[in-house]
C-alpha cells in the first residue's frame, strides 16, 4: 500500500470510526484565502464588498468541505459494505487519500472507488429536487455545484482520480500485474492534466477570442501541479516496482525469532548471536518492533527488556503477509514508503522474517539501476553511541 500525504502538510487526526482513523488535511485554510482572493479579483475593495465576499467565501468553502465528507463516506460505507480494508481517511482539498495499488481484488477495488464520485452524484441530484426549500436556498446552488463538480472531476480516467484506480484496476486484471495497473494510470493521469489544461485555455480563446482571467490560470496551475507531482510519485515508484517485481520475498528475507517485550537483555544475550535481530512481541503477542542483540548499552543489562532497547515498530502496517515465492514489491513498498529501517514479514508457513533497507537497496543495486530507492544507513546506534549493523 503506498499512500501519498496531503502536499499542504500532516493530516490532523481529528476521529475514529470504527478501526478507521479520520484525518483533516492542512490545505483548508490556504483554500478559503484563494476563494476569497478569486471573488475580490474583478471588485473594488471596500469594506461592503470585502464582508460580502467573505461571506460567500465561507458559504462555498464549508460547502466544498460538506461535498469531501461525503465523497470519503462514499468510500468507506462501501468498504466496509465489502468488508475489504479502510485505510485512514484524511479530508482534503482533493477529496481524501490516493492509495495505489490495492490489496484486494480488481472488483471490489472498482465498486469503492466509484462508490464515492456516486456519492456526490447523488447528493446533487437530492440537493437539485430539494431546492425550493427556504432554509437550503442560499446554499442549494453551491452544494449542487460543488457535489457534481466532485463528481466529474473524480470520474477522470487517471490517477488520482477514483477513475484512474478503475483504469489501475482493469489493467491490473487483465495483465495480472498490479506494477502496470499503476503505469497506465499515472500515465492516464499525466494526459489527463494536459488534456483539462487544453480545455480551461483554449475553450475561451476559441468562444471569446480572451484567455481566462489571470486569478484563474494562477489556481488551475497550481492544481495541475499539484496534481503532476503525485504522478510523477507514482511512476517513481513504477520504476522501482519493475526491479523489485523481480526480486522473490526469500531472496531477501532474513528468517528471525521472536521474544517477549519483558525478557531481560542479559537473557538475549545469551541466546542469540550479537548483531543479529530479533521481534519483539507485546502481551497480545504482536510485533511491536526489532531488538538488535548487543544493543542498549553495556550496563544493566539484568534490568533492562527488549522492550527497553528495540527499535519501536512505525505503525501497524509495519508487518505485512508475503508468499516465499512471490515478489517483494508490495512489501518494499511499505518499507520505503514508512522510512523505516526494516519491516516484518509474516511468511505462508506462519513464521516471521525480516526485510531490512539496506538489503533491498543493496539487491536493486546490484541490478546496475538507477531507478533503486535512496540510499539510506541502516546502522543502529547504542545508548553508548557505538553502532551495530544488523
């Protein structure tokens, strides 16, 4: 699962729903001042109109956030309708998380995407039967406008849009490749941009002999490129998915053990090799991170856990299932993705093994290509300051 962050910032986590974390992206309130600027662009700037603009500013801005909540509802109510897994949800500019490529089958994978440019569709069509009600008036037209907006643009066939995971979904079907599932919509996505760029310039210019207002061509450059960056994400990561689709999970798998979070350092030392690492598992006996035997300092060592000097795992994604004989591209994508050092890897015979960076950069260079993640050291530094590689 490769998941690409709001280009504004952090998400806030702000709820949970269910095993579901809810985030609110950072982009909000750099929207409301382009909203604002864009109205004030062609007026007078007096105190009346200034009030009056921010005034439908807000109106449209809480109505744009109102469209986005249901667009991701769209999403989650079919996933769990599907009982395929929700992956946290952050409200943003563009509508949520782009998440490519999908753990679970290209059916289900194109019923949740279309669920939530649905979702809007339909929202729009209520809010248009709806609209001689008195208190909805004044914000019938900009609900309307922004639901079926959300809609036309998330129907786009390109990533990100949902209609470019439909087309990953469908090359991923027919090719039984999720690495070119992902190229073509990225690529799909990248004439997508050029395509919407053509229309927005050349449709006035052709109809009124005027290019847009420059206020105009500002913010749709700024969302093509924001919009350009994550397929240019994307298709690095194609490149890295073409090395390590062929890379087989035991030819990197380093087979390890587990131990309690409670057992003592001395006890570990005495049992394992130093320099060598281990899992470490909490009460319920999960994976809550790696013990390179040797670490945490020379003194103590009767007193102090494994849980006292392991390397804390990133988050639950940090273990992933993986056939021996299958490739190593989805795993490698959850390891450089995190930044993380190392990851667990629950094998189909049920015991656990590790994949560590270092040898995965190590195996895509020896590849002779460019295209390989960054390098990055893997040395693991005790509380003395002496490093210890794995």
């Amino acid at each position: 699962m490769i998941m690409l962050t709001s280009p504004a910032g952090t998400p806030f986590r702000v709820a949970r729903l269910g095993k579901v974390q809810i985030s609110v992206g950072q982009s909000w309130p750099y929207l409301l001042i382009v909203l604002l600027l864009v109205l004030l662009s062609d007026r007078e700037l007096t105190a009346a109109t200034l009030t009056q603009d921010a005034r439908t500013a807000l109106l449209w801005w809480v109505c744009l956030m109102a469209a986005v909540v249901i667009h991701e509802l769209g999403h989650l109510l079919m996933s769990l309708a599907l009982r395929v897994p929700a992956h946290p949800v952050v409200l943003d500019v563009w509508a949520g998380h782009v998440h490519s490529p999908v753990p679970y089958g290209p059916g289900r994978t194109m019923l949740v995407a279309v669920a939530g440019p649905l979702a809007n569709l339909l929202t729009a069509l209520l809010s248009y039967n709806i609209r001689e009600v008195a208190a909805w008036s004044s914000a019938v037209v900009p609900f309307m406008v922004l639901n079926l907006g959300m809609f036309m643009y998330h129907v786009l066939p390109g990533l990100p849009q949902d209609g470019g995971v439909v087309v990953n979904a469908v090359v991923k079907w027919v090719t039984q490749s999720e690495t070119s599932g992902m190229e073509v919509g990225a690529w799909a996505g990248r004439f997508v941009i050029l395509g919407a760029a053509v229309v927005f310039l050349g449709g006035p210019l052709v109809m009124t002999r005027h290019l847009p207002r420059l206020i105009d061509m500002v913010w749709v450059a700024v969302l093509a490129w924001l919009l350009w960056r994550t397929t240019t994400a994307l298709l690095k990561v194609v490149r890295r998915r073409h090395l390590t689709d062929q890379i087989l999970t035991r030819s990197i798998l380093r087979p390890t053990e587990t131990v309690p979070r409670h057992t003592r350092l001395d006890i570990t030392d005495a049992t394992y090799a130093r320099g060598c690492a281990v899992i470490v598992l909490d009460d319920q006996q999960e994976p809550i991170g790696v013990l390179v035997i040797g670490s945490g300092g020379p003194l103590r060592r009767d007193v102090l856990t494994a849980g006292d000097a392991m390397l804390p795992a990133p988050g639950p994604g940090w273990v992933t299932d993986a056939v021996l004989d299958d490739d190593i591209s989805d795993a490698a994508d959850t390891l450089v993705a995190s930044g993380y050092p190392v990851m667990a890897v629950r094998t189909d015979g049920g015991r656990y093994g590790l994949v560590w960076r270092k040898d995965l950069d190590r195996e895509i260079g020896r590849r002779n290509s460019v295209f390989g993640p960054q390098r990055a050291s893997l040395g693991l530094r005790h509380a003395d300051g002496t490093g210890s590689q794995p």
